[in-house]
C-alpha cells in the first residue's frame, strides 16, 4: 500500500480507537513507562509538539518536564517545512500555522538546536523503528541536519511488526519506540 492510502486508513484507525474506552488506559500507560524511562529523567531539555485532535495529549507531558525542570521546546515550521524549537513557556505567545498547529509567535530567541530528547509524533510506528509522519517531512528534514536522540509514544493502534508502508531513503527511524502494554499482545497488528 502507498503511503498516503496507508497514512489515511491510519488516521481513520487513530480518530476511531481515540473515542474508544481503551484509548485513556494506553495514554496513561504511556505517560507512566515515559515518565519513567532513563532518557527523558535524564534530559535536560524535552522536544515536543503541541498536541491536536486525536493525538497523545501531549500537556500532561509537558506538565511533568517543568515539574521535574526540563525546558520544553516546541517546533516552529517554516514554508520551506524546515522547523527550528523555540524554548515553550506558560507565557509563550502562540499562533495556528498552516499545518493546523499552535506554534510560537516570537522564534527569534531562546532557540535550542536540537534539544537533548525529541518526543517525535506519528500517525504509525514498526518495530524496525520506521515512523510514518503526516507526510510534511518537517521531522526528516530536521533528524537530517540535527541528529539527537528520538523517542515516540504508540498506542496498540500505532504499532506494527513489519512495516506496511514504504520507506525511502530520507525518512529517518526512530531512536526507542514506548508502546502501549495494555492489552499490548493481543493488538499488535
């Protein structure tokens, strides 16, 4: 299957399982296996995106690295779909860009290139650590020119053995993949 035919019945499985009674217990199982996995305890400053509709929530991670003094970076996307983190505060001023997601307004200063760990987003992840994104390039781009260590959150719904979708030669993989492990078993794909 291509890969914007599979990063569509992706979305439809993602929309789907998030309404569901199972999403919540994954998501927390998440948030707990996170919260305690060596590389995010031990870096300083977190790489994040701000979440949208049938994501991972991603405030309560966000939440959690200020408690634990972590500085949190957020993308800042450009039309050429470079992106560069800008250091994300309670007071930082946000705008909607046009990809759909809250940004920063002001990515002048307080840039860090790259931050220690970068939480990577997905639609779907292999456990040969392929990443399937929203087809932008935003994050290849990026792992190309600033290399750091990479992590992703996947829900059962997430996670495939083999890798069904094409992989070429600029998507990057991923670093450690945390996979749900309620129920985890009985739902990889």
């Amino acid at each position: 299957m291509d890969k914007v035919s599979f990063r569509k019945k992706q979305i439809d499985l993602v929309s789907d399982f998030m309404k569901s009674d199972k999403a919540q217990k994954e998501i927390n199982n998440l948030y707990f296996q996170l919260f305690n996995n060596l590389d995010f305890q031990n870096s300083s400053s977190i790489g994040i995106t701000l979440s949208m509709n049938d994501e991972i929530p991603t405030f309560p991670i966000i939440n959690q690295c200020w408690e634990m003094g972590k500085e949190v970076y957020i993308p800042k996307t450009f039309s050429d779909y470079s992106m560069t983190f800008v250091k994300y505060t309670q007071d930082t001023e946000l705008e909607d860009n046009y990809y759909g997601t809250s940004e920063p307004k002001n990515y002048q200063t307080d840039v860090m290139n790259p931050p220690d760990l970068l939480i990577t987003p997905g639609l779907a992840y292999s456990s040969d650590k392929n990443r399937l994104g929203k087809g932008f390039g935003c994050f290849d781009r990026y792992l190309a020119k600033y290399p750091t260590k990479t992590l992703a959150l996947a829900l059962s719904i997430q996670y495939y053995q083999d890798t069904p979708w094409p992989v070429y030669v600029l998507d990057k993989k991923i670093d450690d993949i945390i996979i749900s492990s309620v129920d985890q078993n009985a739902d990889i794909q």
